[in-house]
C-alpha cells in the first residue's frame, strides 16, 4: 500500500515510517467510516493506551528516582489522561487526517477531543506493531517532550489551583474569557483570559480552549505569587 502525501507528510511528524503502511491507516479510522474490509481504530487504541502508560511510567521512575507511588501516580494520570492525548494530537495536526464519516466530519470530529485522544493511542500501538516497543517509546518520548519534564510535582491542574486561591480569599471563582479564535477549522488556537473578580487577568493562547485556560491559569498564579 502507497500512502497519499498528507499521510506522508503525517509519518514525518511523527517521526516513524511505517514498513506496514495499512497499520497508520487502520490507526486513522474512526468507527463512523468504518466497514468489514475497512476496520476501525478500536482495537489499536486499546492496545496504544497500554504501550503509553508503560513508557510513562517508565519515564517518570527514571527521572525521579526517590518519588513516592504517591507522588508519582498523580503525574502519571496527568501525563496520559485523554486531555493530554488530545493536545498532543494537535501538536501533529492529527485530526487533519483522521479518516471520518460525513456526519462525524460536520460535527466537528477532526477537533474533538475523545476522537484525537483515542487517535493518538492507536498511532502509538500502529507504530508499536510496525517497530516494535522501541521505536513506540522514542515517538512517544519526543512527541511528549517537555510535557514530562514539566508535569508538576503533585500534578494540580492550575485552574483548581487558582480557584482556591480565589475562594481563600472570599472571592467568587475566576471566570475564563475567550478572546480570540484564528487558524483553521481543524486546527484553531485560542486566546483565553484567566480573570478575577477583582478585574486581575493573564491571558495565554494554545490549540486548545482547556490548555490555553490552564496556561492563563498558571500564569496568573505566577503573577499573584511574584506580587504576593
């Protein structure tokens, strides 16, 4: 099988290219375009999820060797829950080429988060499959990257962080503002403001609405502290 240009381009992204192109494409396929002789991507996502929590538990042992199960299980669930897998998938621009249906395509799929999420796990097992648990890890270590270098000690998402720092203060929770919307349809950033009651606000873009949310949140989290 010879692989359009898109997925070519694709395979470049992710650093791996396949020996067994019918694996990238079957890791492509959603459900709602799916047929007997075209199966979905179920079944690699399963497996995909496996290969990415053993690599980041792996990942995480090395880089902190005296951390507690306590400690590290937090950062482990941070790493691989589906919300991360989906801003990675958007870092490849995955859902430029997931393989939908007409309906799941006008709905908006090429952007939801539960399909890129499920998409990358089943790249990860395609790649897996096709080169084995190493070349799985390296992919996964690079289109990761600082994330895990970055993953915060105890894991606390900065938008619960700063909702408590507002309610110890009597105030009511931070709102989040949408400011901004560019790029295309199947791959928008969003420019998002984390504000106080108090008219206190940072702002933060990302290619998500949550991510860009955590950064603003984390980012006035930083300004209350260096104004503390």
């Amino acid at each position: 099988m010879k692989l359009s240009a898109e997925l070519q381009a694709f395979q470049r992204r992710i650093g791996h290219e396949f020996t067994r192109p019918d694996l990238l494409v079957r890791a492509l396929t959603h459900g709602s375009v799916s047929s007997q002789t075209r199966p979905d991507n179920q079944r690699l996502e399963f497996l995909g999820d496996r290969v990415l929590g053993l690599v980041m538990a792996t990942a995480l042992l090395e880089r902190d060797k005296s951390a507690s199960e306590g400690q590290l299980a937090p950062r482990f669930n941070a790493l691989v829950r589906k919300e991360t897998c989906a801003d990675v998938a958007r870092d490849i621009d995955l859902g430029a080429v997931l393989k939908l249906g007409r309906s799941e395509m006008l709905s908006g799929g090429r952007r939801k988060q539960a399909l890129l999420g499920d998409a990358i796990e089943a790249v990860i097992a395609a790649v897996y499959k096709d080169g084995g648990f190493e070349a799985a890890q390296a992919m996964i270590l690079r289109l990761w990257g600082k994330r895990i270098d970055l993953v915060d000690a105890d894991a606390r998402d900065p938008k619960t962080a700063l909702q408590e720092w507002a309610q110890a203060r009597g105030e009511t929770p931070p709102a989040y503002v949408e400011l901004e919307r560019s790029g295309p349809d199947h791959a928008p950033v969003f420019t998002m403001a984390a504000r106080l009651q108090s008219g206190t606000e940072a702002r933060a873009s990302a290619k998500s609405k949550r991510l860009a949310e955590q950064r603003a949140a984390a980012m006035l989290l930083q300004q209350l502290e260096d104004d503390a």
